[in-house]
C-alpha cells in the first residue's frame, strides 16, 4: 500500500507526459479535445518548438485549401521560420538519423526547393545520395556560387561513391595476374612468394638462421591486346535518375582500366555522347538532363555504329523500357546487336535499392532473343563483366 501511495503524485505527471507527445503527433486541430483532460493544459505544452518546425513541413500535406498556410505569412512561434532557420532548429532538436528523414521528405515529398538555392543552407546540408538526386533534378535552376557549391557537394558524394566500388570493379575486371610481368602496385595480394624467395636465397644468414628480404617481388595485371568494349547506354528519363548516377561512376571506373575501351552516351528522344567526359565524372553527372521522352530503338542503333569487334563487345542498355515509339523497331536493333556476336545486358535498374519498375513484356521479349536481362548492383555488374572476359 506505501508502495501505490508514493507512486501516486506520479501518475499526472506521467498522464500529462503523454497526452504532451500526442498533442506533437496529432498536431493543433487535437487540443480541443485534449483539453478536456483535467491532465493537458495547452499553456504548458511542453513541445512547442518541435510543433513548430513540424508544421512548417507537415502542414504542407494538406494543402492551401485544406487550411496551410505559407509560413513566411505567420506563424505559431514568437518569430516566423524561414528555410535557413527551419533547417538550423531541425539539426538542433533531432538526432542525425532524423534530421536526414526531415531533408529528404522536404525535398522529394513537399518540394522545398529553397533549400537548394541558399549557398550556405545547401553547404550545411548532408552530402549524399538523396541531396545528389536533388542537385541533379534542380541543377538547372541553380546559378552562380549556389551552383558552384552543388558542384563541390556532387563532387563529394561521387568520389565516395567511386572509392567505395573502384576495388570491388578491379577486383572483379582485373582479377587474374601474370607472373611474367611485374607491376608497380605492391599489395600483398599481387606479392609473388615463389620468386621473393628464389631472389633472395642469397641473403640467407647462416649465422643468425634467418632469411633477409632486400627485394619484394610483385605479379603484374594480364593485359590483353586486344581490349574488350563496353558499351553503356543509359536511359535519362526521370525514373531512371539512379541508374543515370551509378552507370555514369561505373563507367568513369571502367575507363581508366586497360582491359577495356568504355563507351557512354545517354539518350531520351535524342543522344548525347558522354565518353569525352568519363575522366570526370561530376562534369559528366552535371551534363545530364533529366526528363523527356524515350526512343530506345534510335540510342541501340547509335550504340550499334560503335561496335568495333562484335565478338569482344558488351552492350549495356540502361532502361525502363518504355519505348516512346513503336517497339518494333526496338526489337530489331537488339536482335542486330545480338546475332552480330555482341554480349547484351539490360538493366532495368543499376543501384543498391532493387526496386525497378518497367516494362516486364518488353524484357521478356529482350530475354528470350538472349539478351541478360536483369536489376542488379554496380558491384554485381563489375562481376558479371569479369566473368566474360576472363
């Protein structure tokens, strides 16, 4: 009985704690009736700051008809929010896992598109795949320092996104080695133990009974004379904004191996050559304009003036495919590329989220002329051309 007595000066305040995180979830339109609660008094509303960089955000989801209003036209805290402060209370009430949640929806699902024109809001910003898809899409409104500040921040996240799959893709690419040749990269996974050993039985001391190493000798790369060609067509239509970011890194790591000769071009209802851009990367990512229709038959006829040795050729079409023509055509030219000799893989989607959404007639149809028809990862795609060329 004590042990009831002492938790019950308790019981309010915990009563009154609740009913406070409700009053947050639901929003303002919930204090009518929570205040008939002896234990909610909307005075001592407890998360009025949170309320209010919520609602700068959420109200937006019911619209200017539905009773929103545009906050720089008032406002329930003692000052009205703008982007740049909205964003400096975000980062100052939720934890980094949060925040990113916050800048992502204001972005993709409420468009608060201010926070890309602002230099220093856009520095403050998260670099990574979400504010990089955001530069993408709105690069064309961008101008002066604020441009030149997404062109850092999309420099930034790409070289990430480079070191994080350039091993892998080498590994995969340029996996085996001669030991007729030696190479200039010492790793020990290159380290010829045989011939370290052989050349260096001469400094073995007697005297001591030990092996001294004054040489380490490292196995070369095969490097074949006649280089594979990869070639890379990606489709830039707005779905496919992903696979535009990874094919585009993917191919600018494929460029600077030697067991290949990489074509890129991106194409809507006209194509653009890219490959003169592939030693940057950024310069090729700024160059892409995302949107517009869709004429796959007239890039895989493009791609096709481009094989050289059909026998040592892989095509990499980059597609939703949903062809803005008729699909014959399309058919056609993939059947050319096919029976030429040419590996043909099709990507619905290249990126680590698996989520691709086209058009399943059409692949099948891609399928069984031969085509590898497949969504898959960068790393997975680095793979899959390791094991033809080796």
């Amino acid at each position: 009985m004590e042990t009831d007595l002492n938790r019950q000066p308790d019981k309010p305040l915990e009563d009154r704690q609740v009913l406070n995180r409700w009053r947050l979830l639901l929003g303002p339109s919930a204090e009518p009736s929570l205040n008939e609660s002896e234990c909610y008094d909307s005075a001592q509303f407890e998360y009025q700051e949170m309320d209010e960089v919520l609602g700068y955000l959420y109200d937006r989801e019911y619209g200017a008809d539905q009773g929103y209003r545009e906050r720089n036209s008032g406002g329930r805290g003692p000052s009205q929010l703008t982007v740049p402060r909205w964003l400096s209370q975000v980062r100052k009430l939720f934890p980094h896992e949060t925040v990113e949640i916050l800048e992502k929806q204001a972005l993709d699902r409420y468009g608060l598109n201010e926070l890309l024109r602002d230099k220093k809001v856009l520095e403050s910003m998260e670099p990574n795949m979400n504010l990089l898809r955001n530069i993408m899409q709105f690069k064309g409104k961008m101008k002066g320092e604020v441009l030149q500040s997404a062109k850092e921040i999309v420099r930034q996240v790409v070289e990430d996104l480079r070191r994080q799959l350039e091993n892998d893709a080498k590994a995969s690419i340029m996996g085996r080695r001669s030991r007729y040749t030696s190479s200039r990269s010492r790793s020990l996974r290159n380290l010829n133990f045989k011939k370290t050993i052989a050349k260096n039985l001469k400094n073995y001391d007697k005297r001591n009974n030990r092996f001294v190493v004054d040489r380490l000798y490292f196995d070369g790369n095969i490097q074949p004379h006649n280089r594979w060609n990869i070639i890379i067509a990606v489709d830039e239509s707005g779905s496919m904004m992903n696979s535009v970011i990874y094919s585009s890194v993917m191919a600018s790591i494929f460029y600077r191996l030697n067991a290949l000769k990489t074509h890129l071009f991106i194409f809507d209802t006209e194509v653009v050559d890219l490959t003169d851009r592939l030693e940057d990367p950024v310069d090729l990512l700024m160059s892409v304009q995302l949107g517009g229709g869709t004429h796959i038959a007239k890039a895989l006829r493009y791609g096709e003036s481009l094989i050289e040795n059909p026998a040592r050729t892989i095509f990499i079409l980059v597609s939703d495919l949903e062809e803005g023509y008729a699909a014959e055509p399309m058919y056609r030219a993939s059947r050319d590329i096919i029976d030429a000799g040419c590996r043909m893989l099709v990507l619905t989607a290249l990126d680590f989220e698996g989520g691709a959404v086209y058009d399943q007639r059409a692949a099948r149809r891609l399928a069984d002329m031969g085509a590898h028809v497949a969504a898959i990862t960068p790393n997975q795609l680095a793979e899959w051309i390791g094991k033809i060329i080796t």
